[in-house]
C-alpha cells in the first residue's frame, strides 16, 4: 500500500435507511408538517420561478424529487447557475451556485416565517437576491409567507417517508411515461397543489379552460391546460394516506363510465378524475404493476374515446412491451 493509501479519507458510509418502497403514512398524522412543507416548497419554488424563463405549462415552476428530496435543478442567476435542494435526509435545504458557494438551513420544526427569512439569507450568502410574491397559491388560508407563525411543525420522519412515496411513484410515473414519444411533461412535483405528476398530450388545441382555481389566476390554469391531455399524479393529502389520481382534459363524453384496473380505483363526480388510494397500491402484490395499470387504463380510456392517434403518439421499446 502506498503512503497516499494509507492516508487518504474516504467519507464515513452513513448507515443503510429502511427500504420499505411504498411506507405507510396516515394523511392525519403529519397535516400540520405537510401544510408547513407545503408553504416551505412554495417559497423557493416561487424563487425558481422568478429567476427562469417562462416556459409552455408552467413548466419552468416544479420541484423534482432527487437521490436526497426534492430540488429546483439547476436555475439562472446572472451568469452563474445554482439549485436548490430539499435534503429529506440530513433535513437540510442547501442553496450552491456555480461560482463554488453553498449555504445552508436546518429543516427543523420552525415557521413558515423564520424559515423564508432564513431561506432568503441563505440564497443571499451565495449571491441570489430573491424577491418574491409572498402571498401562498392553492390554499384557503392566503397569510403571507413573512407572516405565518401559524405553521411551524417539522417531522423529520414524516418527511422521509413522505419522499420515499414520492420515490415509488416517481419510477412508476417515469414507466409510463416511456413509450410515448409525443409532447410529454417531465415528472413534476407542483408546490402549488403540492403533487406530483406526469402528463402527456394528444398534439391537439383544447378549449379554453373555464374552472374557478383556488386563489391562483384563471390564466395559470388556461395555460396548463392548453392542450389535450391525459395526467398520471400522487396527491399526499387525500384520503386515509394519500392517492393517485388521473384526469383528462377536456375529459371525453364516457371517460367516467370506463373500466380502469386495479380494483379499488373509482371515478369521483366532485374532483372530476378516477382516484386510486395509496394503501390499495401499498398492499398489492406487486404496488408498481398496480399503480402502472391504474395509469395505463385511464391514459388508455381517454386517448381511445377522444381518437388520440397512439400510432403516432406511442413506440414499443425492445423489451418492454407496453399499452
């Protein structure tokens, strides 16, 4: 062994964290950290936002789950590039920027508050000078992020499980999303509805959309749904823990009636989407085929009923035969 050998240092190797691919987390027992989370990802998300080029569907806006959480990618600030990360592991949200420097908070129980102060100066040691709109999107309650003592739970292990959901039903996302090779979405998470989702279109136009969004502008919603289109999501706060969702818009005369795999998905009247609940997937056989068909029916029930060209739209690859 060579003296470099024998002196070199690798990091320590962190002890292995549990497996568990689809883990149990009650909706109940961990609002008061969601709805906390929910505001903490709008604030840098909206950061993201502000400093990106506007892009078709809002797409310049999502967070994407990573190896450690969720991050911005990799965003402008003058001439450099930083991103952002959601450490759900170390619960830590760490800020870099291309020209070397890094900054960091501590994900621990705080307030929507402190935490955009300190957010702010932790994007300011590292060079971004952020200035957002503080005024939540998506939720009743509309009090300003610089403002919100009320919201100040942190459950670290809550979170964790949380993103290994997030992890599950990102793969089966990116499966499905694989034999098409039309226009399709990258698998995003929206800070605004606090969800996931990937989303595919037709190549189509559709009508102008026309619904009452909650306290975000209808030009938002009439941008991201400007084209025919079928969703494949996770929504962490509906149902016992949680549920998958899939919609088409505009929504083809029969899509409600169709027969969609597995059992235990229904079509609810009031959301407008076929819903799937997380537990139904987690205690399959085999939780991935499960929420695979579950996305495979509903994308196949709608692009059949509204003449979708699937020729077109969809390849095979060797190997993996699909739809």
């Amino acid at each position: 062994m060579s003296e470099s050998d024998s002196t070199a240092t690798d990091s320590p190797v962190p002890p292995p964290v549990a497996s568990d691919a689809w883990p149990t987390l009650r909706a109940d027992a961990w609002a008061d950290t969601r709805d906390t989370l929910h505001m903490w990802t709008q604030i840098i998300g909206k950061v993201r936002m502000e400093q990106s080029p506007m892009l078709n569907h809002w797409w310049q806006v999502p967070l994407y789950v990573t190896a450690r959480g969720l991050s911005t990618s990799a965003f402008a600030n003058g001439s450099h590039l930083v991103d952002v990360e959601f450490d759900f592991v170390d619960h830590e949200l760490r800020a870099r920027s291309t020209d070397g420097r890094a900054s960091s908070v501590s994900l621990a129980p705080k307030s929507v508050a402190q935490f955009y102060d300190e957010a702010l100066a932790a994007l300011a040691r590292i060079g971004l000078d952020a200035h957002i709109s503080t005024v939540p999107n998506e939720v009743e309650n509309q009090v300003p992020y610089p403002q919100d003592e009320h919201h100040a739970s942190y459950d670290a292990g809550a979170v964790e499980t949380f993103w290994r959901q997030l992890v599950g039903a990102h793969q089966v996302m990116s499966e499905f999303r694989s034999p098409f090779i039309g226009k399709a979405s990258p698998v995003n998470f929206f800070w605004g509805g606090f969800d996931m989702v990937v989303t595919v279109f037709s190549g189509r136009p559709a009508p102008t959309w026309t619904g009452t969004p909650l306290n975000v502008p209808a030009s938002v919603m009439a941008e991201a749904e400007s084209h025919q289109n079928s969703n494949a999501g996770f929504w962490p706060g509906g149902g016992e823990e949680g549920q998958f969702y899939a919609y088409s818009y505009p929504e083809p005369p029969g899509y409600a009636d169709q027969p969609v795999e597995p059992a235990g998905a229904h079509y609810d009247h009031s959301a407008g989407e076929f819903l799937l609940p997380y537990a139904a997937v987690r205690d399959a056989p085999d939780p991935a085929a499960a929420l695979l068909s579950f996305y495979d029916s509903t994308y196949r029930a709608a692009a059949d009923l509204a003449d979708w060209d699937r020729q077109a739209l969809e390849t095979t690859w060797p190997g993996e035969p699909r739809l």
